[in-house]
C-alpha cells in the first residue's frame, strides 16, 4: 500500500509546482525532479509489495521510499503553512517595508526547504542503486497481469450503485428447518431462564443464524426487551454491560454516563434491576472463553418467566458448558444444492454462466466445503472476472490448495479469502485493509470510515466529490462480499461490517505491507515501520513510548477508558498527522491542550468527552472532518472554528452560535445546529452545502434564507412547536431527501426533485396523500404520527415511483382507499400503531412487509 502513499506525495509536489514556487526557480527545478523521481519509482511498487512479505531487504526498501514520501510531503505542506502565515503578516497589516521583510523571509524557507530536498534526492539515489542490487522490476515487465487486477477507473466505479441484498435473506439458504427447530426450543413453555447454544467453525453463518432469530416476529412479540452483545477476543466486560443497560433503557447517548463512577459490580445490579421481573430476550455473539460468559452470567436474572439467552460460539465446550439445562445446536454445512442455491443467488449476473462456466463454478462451489462465507466470497470473486479462461485460472489456483480428509476434499476458506484479496485492484486493497483498524466484530459507520479515508489522502481531490468517490469504493467493497451491510436508511448503506475472518485476513496482509500497526500491550511495542497506529488498550502506557522519530500520520485510539488528552505529545510526536482518533468513554473533564492547535497537517479529528475546544483549534486549516461528542450534552466551539476554511463535514452538538460559519465554503455536511445558531448566517457563500440537520425551530422564526443553499439534497428540520412557513422549499431544486420532524399547519409545495420524505409529528388535520402523491419522483415515504383524520385516499395514477411507504402512529386512521393505477411500483409496506384501522387495501395485502 506504500502506492498510495508515494501516488499522494506526487500528487502534492504536482501542486507545490503550480501554487507555490512560480518565483522560485532553482527550487522549482528540485521540486520538479522529486516528482519525476518518485513517479518513475511507482512503476517498481507492486514487484516489491510482492516480494516483500518474504525478503526483509525488500521491505525495508518499501518502507524506505514510504520514508522520503512522507517526508516530501511534510517538508512542502510545513512550507507552504508558513509562507501563508508570512503573506498574512507581510501584505495584510504591514506597509511595504514589512513587506519586503516577509519577500526575504520567504526566500530564506526557500532556500531550507531546497535543501531538504536535496537531502531527500540523495536517499532516492541509494533507493534506486539497491532496487537493482534486488532485481525489483518495473510493473511493466511483470506479465501475467489479469483484468480484475488492473486498477479500476474511478469515475466508473463511482457510477456504479451497489445492488446489495440483505445478507440474512441470502445466506440462510437451506436453513429454514433450522430456523424454524430454534424458534420452537426458544419459545417452549419452560418458565426458568435456558440458554440456547449454537456452535460451529468459523464462516458457518452462526452470527446470521443468530440475527434471523432475533428479528423473527414470534421473538419480537414474545418478548419485552431484547438485547444483542457481541463479545469477540478483545471485549471490554464493562463496556459490554454498559451497552447492554443503554440499549434496554432505549437511551440517546452513547454510554451510561461516564461521569457516574462505577465498578462492574454495580453495572451488574443496575442490569439486575432493569431485568427483574421482565421476560428478556438476550444474544451473545462470538462468545469464545467459558470464564467470560461466568463473568456475564450473573447479571441476567431468572424471573421465571420465560427469559431466554442465545450464546453463538466456535468453542464446542462453551456451548455444552453454558447450561446443564439448556439447549445446544451444532449448525450443520450446506449440502451441496444448497451451497449452489447461495453462490447463484450472491452472482452479480447469473445469466453470464454458459454451461461449461457452469461447470467449473458448481466443480469450485463443491470445494467450500458447505461453508457460506467461503461460497459468498467465492461468488463475488468470480463476479468479477469474465468468460471461460478467467474462470478456468481461478479453479487452477483453488486446486494447488485442496486438503484431503475423511470424508470429503475441500479448499481452506483462508484461501479462498486471501485468493479473493490477492485479486482485488491495487486501488482498492487499502481501502479493504482499513477495515482491519476497527476491533473484532465492530459495527462500523459508514460515513465515518469513508471520511478517514478521505483524510489519509486516498482520495484525492478531481473532477468527482471525495465523498461520491469513498462511496464508490465501499459499494464496491460489498459488491465482492468483503464487506457486510449492517444498516441502510434510504437506500444508502450507513453501516457495514466486516467478518472476523477477513478482518484477520486485512490484519494480516496490513501487517505484511506495514500498512498499519497495531499496539501490543503485552509487549508494550509496535513496529516502528508503520506510519499509521492503532491503540486497542493501554493507550496511556503507548504513549510513554518514544515516537518522536517516526513522522507518524495517523493515530486511532479505541481505548473506551483513556481520555487523558495532556498525555498526548502534540508538537514533538504528532506534528505531522493527517488524523487523530479517539474512541472513548470520556468523562466530561477531558480538556483539549492547546497544542493541538500545532497539527498543521490535520485533516479528521474525532474527539470524545470534550465539553469545549481552545482557540488553537482555528490552526487547522488542513482540516476536513471535525467530530466531537460530550456524552448528549454541548459543546463550546471557539469562534476561531470559522477559519477552517477546508472543513468539509462538521459533527458537534455547540451551545452557542458559530460566528462566521458562512465562511466555511467547503462544508458538505452541517450536523445538530439549532436555530438560534442559524438565523443570523447568511448562507449564500455555503455553495457546497449537501445536508443539512437544525433543531429546535421556532415559530417565529424564518427559515428563507435555506433557499439559498444551492447544493443543498438532503434537508431535516426539527421543532418543538409548529413549524414557521415552509414554502421556501418549492426554491429547493436539488433537494432529494427531506424529514420534518413537528407540527404543520398546511403543507407547502415540494419540489419534484423529491425522492424520499419523513414527516413525523405534522399533527395534520387534512389528507396529506392527493399533494404527495402528485410527486414525480417520490419513492420513500414514511408518516409518523403525521396525520390526524380517519381517511386516506390515493387516487389513480398518483405515487407513481413510490416503492417504499410506512404509516405508523396514524391512531385515527380508519379506512385506506385506494385507486386501482396508485403505487404501480410499491415493494414494501409497513403499518405499525394504526390501531383502528382494520383492513387495508386488497393489492396490498401481498406486498413484502418492512
């Protein structure tokens, strides 16, 4: 993945060119030389990534030209920081005579920084004298290269949606029978608490197995709380029974406040408490050691009324041992014509298969072994290659691996896996191994993992939005079944996860090509040839190691227990970092130094338990992502927030209003703002603006000026009372997604760009159905709560895209007409808490629940 790294300095000393060093020509020259240097050096990258893994020299020649890429970089982005702040001082506030002291001053970092780089072309040259004492060869010579392996062109892949289906639905294939045996031991009528075990190997689909009885509607209703915990190698037992009490208590915030100082004796009472005398439904997922269930077992009570706890499990031991009256399920393998039925059904493009296609697929399918996970990737693997002969290649290198055993012959499913990432483009291979950052079993954002990687300078900046792009990988990503969806909302994915045995496998090949590090706590160490760090505990005790020479460029914490921000040594360790992630608890006294003002270079910044930013934080100028949480409660955004002139997505919860935030032309994404905060911005300049969330609206207020927000697509407005006029949104053209959460006097015109809608709490008194229906384009509808009368009526050839409609809340609702030529397109329907009304529509009474 060094590729990445040396294709991001080459394009910054590309830029250097252009902006800064017009009137600097011998280091224009050096810049100029730097560039085609390192351009030329690319071309040997994948030959050495190759080799690397068995020849130690090779590797530290990666991590040698990593080096002088990194360093380029820094040198000319430190450079440019400070010839900025030189313009600033010398031309807007001095007269001519300062001015021609900041020329001088300029000439004087020119000079520096020429011979920095002269530095940097001496240590290219020694590079380049060992690459032929190794025989790294260029990619050009490397034959043998097939079409899957070539890189992609973005832009097309940035076209391409993802048709995901859900995961459940389609590796559930021939398990039906097991579904429907576990529902029956669950819902027996045994009123002592039981816990119901299912064991199997890795890739089995116990976790989805586990999923298909949680979302059963017979669990659903047969059960008051339900609750799900994965516990994974590398769990936190306080964290889990916190996030347990958070997910019964229906809670907003992110944990049990952290401010409550408790031990895990308490948490294990309050769980006591809150499940006492409810029929509980709780999952524990990926439980590996039978002491950690011992620890777990004592906070889930007997009530003696039915409670049930599902463990899934590797360990045949764990599952036998759970409980001496309980019930173990050993999840069998597929047979081999349901093995078939899941490959054909994951295919992109079934119709593709000619009858010998057929063949080799059902010869390669008879290989995995029943497992579904080995099936799912091999699926996506072959999704991906076209015709006969590539098909052939891919059997040949599965039967080089073929084990022999007792019963049948099969390929090891961590072959199949490394088969399916060794044919990934080389564009996409880091994005994949960045999933190997998270911890085991994570649900990740996925917003969030899109903006890091838009920090890390995967993406640079072209024709395409950075944001268009991240998404176009990730679907990608699904598209070949590396990746998992685990939440949608309005057909975008939002959250995804990644299997534990291809999160070992990115584990793996990321430490192979030092693409990241993660911190051994037991060792107190990590490598020092990974400019990227990961911290999965201990994160005090990693910070007392000395880092000051590695120029690291990212560091992610995921220790919920560390929010010691003073411990962090800004200027002499972290001075040249693209992104600082910190996942904790935090305990509202987390105070930020003010020297984090002097990572100039930053562009994510995720904070955690933060009740206010200093002043510095207006350095940043790099800055692309600022994410910060305070447990539910405001923030204090300094008014020097403003100068972050790159800001591109801002996610703070601030209690006071943000002067100047129409200097923020860059921002994208405009998160928790309230009105108070928003009436005064003048919002013409904001011409990138795509979402934008406000609560806490007024009446007497005025929202017009929204209007003005050209860009903007995706609108949700929040009040407490009745909504001031709402027509300024027929001006909104490009708004596609829009949710309105209160009460609505009219309804105001909507633009036809309109394509998904939630209005929740309207209290409307007339049918809102002849104006939304008359929308072109609408698809997703959703009423919560929006309505008040007792008729709705949809006449013909109105909703004439809808493909998604849910009512819930309408309690007077009593009768549902509707024209025989209305929602020719529905696919989904979902009726909750319309208690009154008895029957609906006859053509709907087919249409898919959702």
């Amino acid at each position: 993945m060094v590729d990445a790294v040396v294709s991001v300095a080459v394009q910054k000393l590309g830029e250097f060119l252009i902006q800064e060093v017009n009137q600097h020509l011998c280091l224009k020259a050096e810049v100029q030389w730097l560039q085609n240097d390192l351009l030329y050096m690319q071309s040997f990258l994948k030959d050495a990534e190759e080799r690397q893994v068995g020849d130690h020299r090779v590797r530290q020649w990666v991590f040698d030209i990593k080096s002088v890429a990194n360093d380029a970089v820094a040198i000319l982005e430190t450079y440019s920081l400070e010839a900025g702040e030189g313009d600033d001082d010398g031309f807007a506030s001095r007269l001519k005579a300062c001015a021609c002291a900041c020329i001088c001053r300029k000439e004087v970092k020119s000079y520096k920084v020429s011979k920095q780089i002269q530095s940097l072309k001496k240590r290219l040259k020694d590079i380049s004298h060992k690459r032929q004492t190794y025989d790294i060869r260029s990619i050009d010579t490397i034959p043998g290269e097939g079409p899957s392996n070539q890189p992609n062109n973005r832009s097309a892949m940035v076209r391409t949606l993802t048709s995901y289906v859900d995961d459940q639905d389609q590796i559930f294939v021939g398990f039906q029978d097991v579904v429907e045996g576990l529902l029956a031991e669950i819902l027996k009528a045994e009123p002592h608490r039981r816990v119901i075990s299912i064991y199997g190997m890795g890739g089995l689909g116990k976790t989805t197995l586990a999923k298909k009885l949680y979302h059963s509607p017979d669990i659903v209703s047969s059960f008051q709380k339900r609750t799900w915990m994965c516990v994974s190698q590398e769990y936190n037992t306080m964290d889990l029974l916190m996030h347990i009490i958070k997910s019964i208590q229906g809670s907003d915030r992110e944990t049990v406040d952290p401010s409550e100082k408790k031990t895990e004796i308490d948490l294990v009472r309050d769980l006591q408490n809150l499940l006492k005398g409810e029929k509980y439904l709780v999952v524990v997922d990926d439980l590996w050691h039978r002491k950690d269930w011992q620890r777990l077992n004592i906070a889930f009570p007997d009530s003696k009324n039915g409670s049930r706890i599902i463990i899934t499990t590797r360990n045949h031991d764990v599952a036998e041992r759970a409980d001496n009256k309980g019930f173990v399920h050993k999840l069998r393998d597929l047979n081999q014509e349901e093995s078939w039925d899941l490959f054909c059904k994951k295919l992109l493009d079934v119709q593709v298969m000619v009858p010998t296609m057929k063949k080799l697929a059902k010869d390669m399918v008879d290989k995995c072994g029943g497992l579904p996970l080995a099936i799912v990737v091999l699926s996506g693997l072959l999704s991906h290659k076209r015709g006969i002969e590539q098909w052939q290649k891919v059997k040949d290198h599965l039967w080089k691996n073929i084990k022999s055993d007792s019963e049948k012959d099969s390929v090891p499913i961590s072959y199949i896996l490394s088969l399916s990432y060794d044919d990934l483009p080389t564009e996409l291979k880091k994005y994949f191994l960045y999933f190997g950052i998270f911890p085991e079993d994570s649900v990740i954002d996925a917003g969030n993992i899109m903006r890091l990687w838009m920090a890390e300078g995967f993406i640079p900046n072209g024709e395409e939005r950075m944001e268009d792009v991240a998404e176009g990988f990730l679907n990608e990503l699904i598209r070949r079944s590396l990746v998992q969806v685990a939440g949608t909302y309005w057909e975008e994915v939002t959250e995804c996860r990644i299997h534990d045995l291809l999160r070992d496998l990115a584990v793996d090949k990321a430490s192979e090509v030092n693409f990241f590090g993660i911190y051994d706590q037991r060792k107190n160490s990590i490598s020092p040839l990974c400019f990227r760090h990961v911290i999965h505990g201990q994160a005090q005790t990693y910070l007392s190691l000395d880092l000051s020479n590695l120029k690291l460029r990212s560091v992610l914490f995921f220790d919920r227990d560390f929010h010691k921000l003073s411990l962090i040594k800004f200027r002499n360790q972290f001075q040249h970092m693209y992104v600082l992630y910190l996942d904790s608890r935090g305990d509202n006294t987390s105070v930020v130094p003010d020297a984090i003002g002097s990572l100039y270079h930053l562009k994510f910044l995720r904070l955690r338990g933060i009740s206010d930013l200093p002043s510095s934080i207006g350095n940043l100028k790099n800055l692309q992502t600022l994410d910060v949480y305070n447990n539910g409660k405001p923030c204090q955004l300094p008014p020097e927030t403003a100068n972050l002139v790159n800001l591109r997505h801002l996610y703070v919860q601030y209690s006071e209003p943000l002067k100047g935030i129409n200097k923020l032309t860059s921002l994208q994404v405009l998160r928790d703002i309230c009105c108070d905060q928003w009436k005064d911005v003048d919002p013409v300049d904001l011409v990138n603006l795509r979402e934008l969330r406000m609560n806490k609206i007024e009446k007497s207020y005025s929202l017009n000026n929204i209007s003005s927000l050209k860009s903007l697509s995706t609108l949700e407005l929040a009040s407490d009372e009745s909504f001031p006029a709402l027509e300024f949104l027929s001006c909104c053209q490009k708004l596609q997604k829009l949710l309105l959460y209160g009460r609505i006097e009219k309804l105001p015109p909507f633009p036809n760009s309109i394509t998904m809608m939630t209005l929740a709490f309207s209290e409307l008194m007339e049918d809102p159905m002849p104006i939304l229906g008359m929308l072109p384009n609408l698809r997703d509808l959703q009423l919560d709560g929006a309505y008040e009368g007792k008729e709705i009526t949809c006449s013909d050839n109105s909703f004439s895209q809808l493909e998604f409609l849910r009512l819930e809340g309408l309690w007077d609702l009593e009768r549902w007409d509707l024209g025989t030529s209305a929602m020719p397109l529905i696919k989904g329907l979902s009726i909750h808490y319309c208690s009154e009304l008895k029957e609906i529509p006859e053509r709907m009474k087919d249409v898919e629940r959702i």
